[in-house]
C-alpha cells in the first residue's frame, strides 16, 4: 500500500493534473534559492504520488502555507494542507500564529524573512506571523 494514500485521498493529491497554476502563484521561487521543480506545490504533490520519503521533499522546509496553491487550483488538491499534514509526520518545528497558534511556515522561512526584512524593521514582521484568519482580523481592526 502507498505510505502517503490515506493523505492523498483526503487533500485530493491524486486529482492534480500538473496545469502549473500553483507554482505560478508561488512565493517559494523568491524564498527558496534555488528554486526546482522539487521545491514547487506541483513537484511536491509527484513527489508524494511517487512515494519520496519525507527527509527528500525540500518542499516541506521551505513553504511559507500563504494557500495561494490551494486557492487556485481547479482540481481543488490541497497543497497548503498535505504539505502541514506532511510537516506534522515528518516531525519539523514550525512557527505558529501568535494570536491562535495555528502552524504558519517553517523555521527557515521564517529566519529568511528576518535576514530580508532587517532587525530595524522586526515590527514589519507581525503580519507574517498571523494565520491568515488573524490577518484579517488585525487587518479590519486596524483600519476600521
């Protein structure tokens, strides 16, 4: 039996039919050097069709969950949700919402945003560590 089936079936992995429109939206091509194929929503779904173990989806490490992959697919897979199902099984830490806990991206991600953003700029960072739920409560809070 395939070791990710019960995954597959339940975020619609085995729907994908590799149109492109998630690696399109992707914000892995900026934060993720060098980008691959591996490294994309699609190139991540083959991979676990194909049975990759987990410690060889560099994928799972670099993904930010903006869902971008999963609210644009037309086969409804969602990516967003196999690859934290994934990070959950594979065991790695990720950073949580700071209001609800929620998972949001990994550490690498996370630190990437730092190196990029600068330590003078560390309030900038508060959207990127809300769920996208508290965003937008913080969002209509603060500009209502």
């Amino acid at each position: 039996m395939h070791p990710y089936h019960d995954l597959l079936l339940h975020y619609g992995g085995y729907g994908c039919v590799e149109c492109g429109k998630c690696v399109a939206l992707c914000p892995m091509a900026e934060t993720a050097r060098p980008f691959s194929r591996d490294k994309s929503p699609r190139g991540l779904v083959q991979q676990v069709l194909d049975a990759v173990a987990l410690d060889e989806m560099p994928a799972l490490r670099d993904c930010l969950q903006c869902r971008s992959c999963s609210q644009t697919c037309p086969a409804s897979v969602d990516v967003a949700g196999l690859i934290s199902a994934l990070r959950t099984q594979a065991g790695y830490a990720a950073a949580t919402c700071m209001v609800c806990g929620r998972p949001l991206m990994p550490a690498p991600a996370l630190s990437y945003l730092h190196r990029a953003v600068g330590e003078a700029y560390e309030q900038k960072l508060v959207y990127p560590s809300l769920c996208p739920d508290c965003k937008r409560r913080a969002y209509v809070r603060n500009n209502s």
